[in-house]
C-alpha cells in the first residue's frame, strides 16, 4: 500500500549526502577506511573498547555465535517476541532456540523465567532489547554469572538506550545493532557488533571477511559479512546526529502518551518505561483490549493512508518454527496475547504534533464506531 505517512524511515539530510559522495568520489566501495573510522566512533558512543562494522545486524548476531563456538548441540536462550533473526541465527549455526516469554508491560524478556529454561546445554542468553528499550540486564547479568553463560544483546533498535546510564550493546559479552532504514540511525543496510572482549573482537574481523586473517591468509571458516565504506561514511555522519534524533524521538512519543491517556485512557495501553531505563522509542507500540479491537484499528488507519505494523508476530508461531520444532499455539501465552493486540504507531522524524492528533482522533473514531 503506498501511504501517506509511513510508521518509520531515515532521517537524511545534506550533510548525510555529501559524506556518501565523497567516498564515492575517492573510489572507496569496499570495507576499508572508512569502515574503521565508523568502529572507532560508534565504539567510544556506546563506550566499549571494539566495534566491528557489518552488513546487518543479522551478521552481528551471527558472529557473536560463532567465534565462541556455539553450535550443534548447543542451546541458547532467547524470546520469540522478536523479529525471527534473532532466533534464526541460532538455528544456522546449529544450534537450539529455546523461548522464554516476555513482560507483558515491556515486551522484553522477561528475566524471572530464565533460570527454568536452562540446561546443561545452554551456553548463551540472548535478550532483545525491545523497541527501543533495555531488557532487565541486571538479572539477566546476574543468572548468566551465577550460570557461567555468555549474554549476547540483540540491541537493533536500540542504539543510544541505557540500563542504569550504560549503553546497551556494552553490558553483556556483546551486542549487535541494526542500521536499516528503518532504524533511529541507518547506513541503508548494515549492522555492529560492539564488545570489551579482544577476543571476540579480533574473531570477528576475521571471520566477516572469509575468514582470512590477512589477504588469501584463512584461519577460520567464515563469510562476507563486511560494510561497504559509503555506507560506513553514511553511518558516521548519521551517528552526529543519533541523539538529536532521539531527543525527538522521545519528544514524539511524551506527546502520544498525553494524547493517548486524554482521549483513550481506558481503551489504549501505551508503553511503560522500565525502572533506570532511557527508552529510545524506535517503536512506539500501544495495545487494545483484544485483537478485534486492534485490527479495527489497523483497518481504519490504513485507509488513511496512515501506517502501522504489527511487531511482532511470534517466531514460535511462524511456519518454519512450527515444522522445525512442533511449537504449538499457547505456550508462550504473553507473547501471543502481545501480537494479537499491539499495534506500532508512526514514529517518522517530522511527524508534527499536529499530525499526531489527527492519529490519535482516528484510533478513537475507529475504536468509536465499532
């Protein structure tokens, strides 16, 4: 459907144009100089000694697994509240996702029904860090340790939120963010691992580029998983302007907030900012008291031209988890209740708070008139 105002793309401007035409003019196309000076910078922004620059954040998680080893045999920990790369990476290095199921007021992992979940074969937990918005990384730290697990961050769309003033993607072994356009920051496609392991770190510059530790110099087994230099040149001037970005951001989603609890305060749920949290609202996602009421909703905003998405449907449910592993409707009972009644409201740089009213006024009138 081609809308009229979309529910997430790029801030681009000027600045963002001429640094993608310079290295284009410099002939710099590959992964090169201009990869490593978007490593240092997005390293000292999230405050961890290591960045590795990659194609997609998909690449980042994937990697994380891979240069320590997690593979057949293996299980990690993850929620199947989540964009299915999350759990896939898991699956291609050979080994199993094993869900747990979220808070239902932050859609995050919810960190109380790990321990259950784990085995002799665990090695890992992986927490997203949903919409924006940090996970509990103090339990999640606290069971890894007390498990002698690694914790990987699946922070895609949260770069620049914090746990207790620290960056997420800079607490657990490593983290990996998603630049896609529709992202806060995006380098078109492309991804980071961040990390404090000079391990991981030197692993993973190996293995992005085929595994070769120098020209035709192959160590590991890996892949093409590099970032192109003017897509690295994009992302550094896009991270100048990162918390600019989030300032409105956060300013947008305080005026849904007002608006929603005005008008709707019995019929919408908005979102809830966890406690020592500095939520980045990549998504801003309200819930209804039942699906009905949600896809109402959907119907009516997109006839508008206004949209909106569902994020996310659970990865347990998708047909390929259901062939690989026999998932069953019902087991993650939160998580299924969430996809069924969220709904992700635009949250597009240059949403005026003008045009959020008239959002706001159509969920009520489609609420309204059913």
């Amino acid at each position: 459907m081609d809308y009229d105002i979309r529910v997430g793309g790029p801030f681009l401007d000027n600045d963002d144009i001429e640094s993608v035409v310079k290295v284009l003019r410099e002939g710099r196309l590959s992964g090169g100089i201009y990869s490593k000076y978007f490593e240092k910078a997005f390293a000292k922004f999230i405050n961890v000694k290591h960045a590795v620059a990659v194609n997609s954040a998909t690449s980042a998680l994937q990697l994380m697994l891979a240069v320590k080893g997690i593979g057949r045999g293996d299980e990690v920990i993850t929620t199947p509240y989540t964009y299915a790369a999350t759990a896939n990476v898991i699956v291609l290095q050979g080994a199993k996702p094993v869900f747990v199921d979220i808070e239902l007021d932050t859609y995050n992992i919810d960190s109380s029904k790990i321990e259950e979940k784990i085995t002799e074969k665990t090695k890992a937990i992986m927490p997203i860090h949903y919409g924006g918005q940090s996970s509990n990384m103090e339990g999640i730290m606290k069971i890894a340790k007390n498990n002698n697990l690694l914790v990987f961050e699946d922070a895609a769309p949260s770069a620049g939120a914090t746990y207790n003033e620290r960056k997420v993607g800079s607490i657990g072994d490593a983290g990996a963010f998603s630049f896609f356009p529709d992202k806060n920051m995006t380098t078109g496609e492309g991804g980071m691992l961040t990390t404090n392991s000079d391990e991981i770190a030197k692993k993973a510059q190996i293995m992005k580029r085929g595994g070769a530790e120098s020209r035709y110099f192959h160590t590991e087994i890996g892949w093409n998983f590099k970032m192109p230099d003017p897509s690295a040149a994009l992302g550094i001037s896009q991270l100048k302007k990162l918390p600019g970005i989030i300032e409105k951001k956060q300013k947008m989603a305080l005026n849904y907030t007002k608006l929603f609890q005005e008008k709707l305060q019995d019929e919408v749920i908005i979102p809830r900012i966890g406690k020592n949290r500095n939520h980045t609202f990549n998504l801003f996602s309200i819930r209804f008291k039942d699906e009905n009421t949600r896809n109402l909703v959907k119907n009516y905003l997109d006839k508008k031209k206004i949209e909106t998405r569902i994020c996310f449907p659970p990865v347990h449910l998708q047909p390929v988890y259901q062939k690989l592993y026999d998932f069953k409707s019902n087991i993650f009972p939160i998580s299924e209740l969430a996809a069924k009644t969220t709904l992700c409201m635009p949250m597009i740089i240059g949403l005026s708070e003008k045009i959020q009213q008239d959002i706001v006024n159509y969920v009520s009138k489609a609420i309204r008139e059913t």
